[in-house]
C-alpha cells in the first residue's frame, strides 16, 4: 500500500527503502572485479522502478550514462579476457561468466553496464538503430529500435541471465526493418478481401495506427475496390 500511495502522489520520487547504485557502490569493489569502479548513482536499477514517471526519468539517466559505462565495462571484460564483439557465442560465454557469478552488491552495475554494452554492439551492427528511453511501461529498461520496431531490451536481457544475451543479439541482427507503408497495404488489402467497405473515417484511424501521416500510394487492385474516392498522392 506504501508503494502504491507513493507512486501515485510521488511518481517523479524513489520508493523508499529502493537500494540505489550509490548505496550499493559505496559497499566496495568485490576481488574478481580487478579495476572495476561501480555505477555510483542516485536512482534504482531499471527493474525497481514503479511508476511510468519514474520510469521515463530512470530510462533517461541510464543513457545518459551509457558512454561512461559501457568503457568501464569494457576495460574490465578486456582484463578479465572475455569477448565482447557482435557475436552471439561471446556473449553466450559474457551471460554464462554473469551467471556463475554469486548475486552480489556488484551485479546490478554489472547487469546495468553489460546491458549498455550490448546494446550498443548492437547500434554498431545495424546502421539506423538507436537506444530509446522507455516511456510507455513502468519498468526503466531502455530499449534499441530500427525504425519503428523495438528490435532488443538488452538490459533486461542481460538481467534474466544465461544464454539470454546471446539470444538478444542473434534475434537483432536478423531483425528487420518494419515497413509502415508496406503493412497499411497488406492489411488494407486484407481487409477488402474480407468483404469489408472501410469508410474515411476507418482509413484514417487504419492510417494513425500505422503511424503513418498521409495515405500512401496505393496498388490499382486496392485502389479501385475502396468504397470511397482516393486521390493519388501528389
């Protein structure tokens, strides 16, 4: 009930008693992390967050990070001999090493920053991917987009654990770029086969679902089957 009152009249706030970074950092380094400086920062891990405020305001201050994090993560799998290229068999490896790990104060910096890591192997690999901050859930995982499609939640990934990296990354480099105009014909196509007479008004509720602004231009078959007069675009 405490949680619930504080997301609702606090949103913008962490809920009390959430361990931040900060507080898990300032417990020390554990031995077979040689060199590794913690994520030393004001705000739960992404998993903790529970309200789409906090969540947008978590989201946001993770990728702000991400540059910072992803060298210091790096330079810790480079001592520890670990690969950490866009392949799937190392990062297999990279979530088998995390798993063996006991849980620790150290994993959720670790989960944070391999989870940015992969993420931007990922942005590397396939030209026109980007990180996006998460502002429609509660939870603060950023994910990678191509396009329109969300492609991979790499820190979420990194946090179920085992081979689960490996996974995000293989689904994402065979991941294809959505075509909104190419769907709105497919479905449109669809719907007159079906014996449907869709109005103005369906097309451009069919259009803002597609995310597409203007009617796209259209195959004769489809075209001629509309029940109401379309121009084609100019």
């Amino acid at each position: 009930m405490r949680d619930l009152l504080w997301s609702t009249f606090l949103p913008w706030v962490r809920v009390p008693g959430t361990p931040t970074y900060r507080r898990l950092a300032a417990e020390g380094v554990p031995p077979d992390l040689p060199g590794y400086r913690l994520h030393d920062a004001g705000h739960e891990p992404p998993g903790a967050t529970a309200d789409e405020t906090r969540a947008r305001s978590v989201s946001t201050r993770i990728l702000a990070a991400e540059q910072a994090r992803v060298a210091e993560i790096t330079a810790l799998l480079d001592r520890l001999g670990l690969d950490h290229g866009p392949d799937g068999e190392a990062w297999d490896a990279i979530g088998a090493w995390l798993a063996g790990r006991p849980a620790d104060h150290a994993t959720p910096s670790l989960q944070l920053d391999l989870g940015l890591l992969l993420g931007r192997r990922l942005i590397e690999a396939r030209p026109g991917a980007a990180w996006e901050a998460d502002d429609l859930g509660v939870q603060a995982y950023p994910w990678v987009v191509l396009g329109t499609e969300v492609i991979a939640v790499p820190l979420q990934a990194v946090e179920r654990g085992g081979t689960e990296p490996g996974v995000a990354l293989r689904h994402a480099l065979d991941a294809q770029r959505a075509d909104p105009e190419a769907e709105f014909v497919a479905h449109l196509r669809e719907v007159l086969d079906g014996g449907g007479e869709p109005t103005a008004e369906d097309l451009e509720w069919m259009l803002a679902e597609s995310g597409l602004e203007s009617l796209p231009d259209l195959p004769d078959d489809v075209r001629d089957r509309l029940p109401v007069p379309v121009d084609p675009p100019s």
